[in-house]
C-alpha cells in the first residue's frame, strides 16, 4: 500500500511539472501579428506609420507577382532554345549523311563542300547549346529573384506587423500588453537575415548566368551563318 501510494504521488507530481511547463511555455508565447478587428478602432489620423508600411507590403507583393512573370517567360525561351538545339542537332547528323554520300562519289569536290557544311553545322549545334544553357541558367537567376521578393515580402510584413502593434499600443489598447514588442523585432531580423541570404544567392546565379552569356557569344560569333547571323540575344 505504501509503495503504491508513493508510486501515485510521484506520477502526480511528474504531471503537475508539465502542467507548469506547459503554462510558462504558453504564457511566454506571445503573438506576433495584430487582428485586423483591433486595428479598425484606431483613429486614422494615428495610422501615419502603418500606411506607410501597408504601402511598402503592397509594393513588395507587386514585386513577387513581377517576378513570377519573368520566370514563365524564362521558361518559355529557354523551352525555345531547347527545341532550336534539336533543330542544330538534327542538321548535324543530316550533314553528317551528306558527308557520307558525297564520300562515296570519290570526287573530292562535292566531299570538300560537305564536309564544310558539317563543320559549319557542328558550329550551329555547339552555339545552340551554349545557349540553352545560358536560358537554364538565367531562369535560375530569376528563379533565385523570385525568392529574393519573397523574402523581401515578409519582411515587409514584419515591418507592418510591428508598425501595427505599436499604433494599438499607443491608443491606449490594453490588449497590447498581450503581445511583445522584442517578438516583433525579432521577427524583422530573422526576416532581414532571410533577405541578406537570398540576396546573395541572387549574386551567386548572376555570375554563374554571365559566364553562360559570355560562353554562349563566343562560340555563336564563331558560327553566325549557322546560328542565324548576329541577330538579338535576348
């Protein structure tokens, strides 16, 4: 009897230390972001600081949508790109017949001519896959652009959540004292770390994209005639 008493006060204070863990763990969390039912009855002449940053979400929003588009159409020329360097590869193995054909003549003439036609097309074929590598990599850029504005809404946000709380706090609210503003900053700086990485993330693609142009420029003036002349890179 003993023993199982001691047993039933040991279990009971094992749950009554969660139950105070639990609570501190939950008195301790504090929100982060202010209901927009609070913010409607706040005078709109104390709202200055929280237009402002309803400004700037808006703009970053429009930027992330800016940046969808110019990844689908990346996308788009890069599907481009890759049905031309089928097309180059096609011409190359045709050439690559013609060579066989004209040495079957054994006349060194039309075997001078076919073989010039294959090495101008094995030059078409190398510059349109430069290029495709090039659109690959510039849609990574974009793709890395589009986290970038996301990252840069977010933070975006946390600066109107903060903006926000301290309008509520300044009317007079008492529900205020239910939030903290150090969670608030918090959340801006893990936000502005996130903009900081993606941002060198873009600069990383970037360098990696320039050096796929650059590539792509030096074998297509090689073969103009066989990749279309000197005609917009874009």
């Amino acid at each position: 009897m003993i023993q199982n008493r001691t047993k039933r006060h040991w279990v009971t204070g094992v749950a009554m230390g969660a139950s105070l863990v639990f609570l501190a763990g939950c008195g301790g969390s504090k929100a982060t972001q202010v209901d927009d039912k609070m913010m409607a009855r706040i005078p709109e002449d104390q709202l200055g600081d929280v237009r402002e940053a309803q400004q700037a979400r808006t703009k970053a929003a429009d930027n992330v949508t800016r940046a969808e588009v110019a990844v689908r159409d990346a996308e788009r020329a890069a599907d481009v790109s890759r049905r031309n360097g089928d097309a180059a590869r096609s011409r190359v193995e045709a050439e690559q017949a013609a060579v066989q054909a004209a040495e079957a003549t054994g006349q060194s003439s039309p075997i001078a001519q076919a073989r010039s036609r294959l090495q101008g097309a094995e030059a078409g074929r190398a510059a349109a896959e430069a290029q495709v590598a090039w659109h690959e990599r510039k849609t990574d850029t974009l793709k890395a652009e589009k986290d970038l504005r996301d990252a840069e809404l977010k933070a975006a946000e946390s600066e109107l959540n903060l903006a926000e709380y301290k309008a509520l706090e300044q009317s007079g609210d008492v529900r205020a004292k239910d939030m903290s503003e150090s969670n608030f900053l918090s959340a801006i700086a893990d936000s502005k770390r996130d903009v900081e990485d993606a941002r060198r993330r873009v600069d990383e693609q970037m360098r990696t994209e320039q050096q796929a142009r650059a590539q792509w420029e030096q074998l297509r003036s090689q073969a103009p005639q066989a990749f279309g002349g000197s005609g917009s890179v874009d």
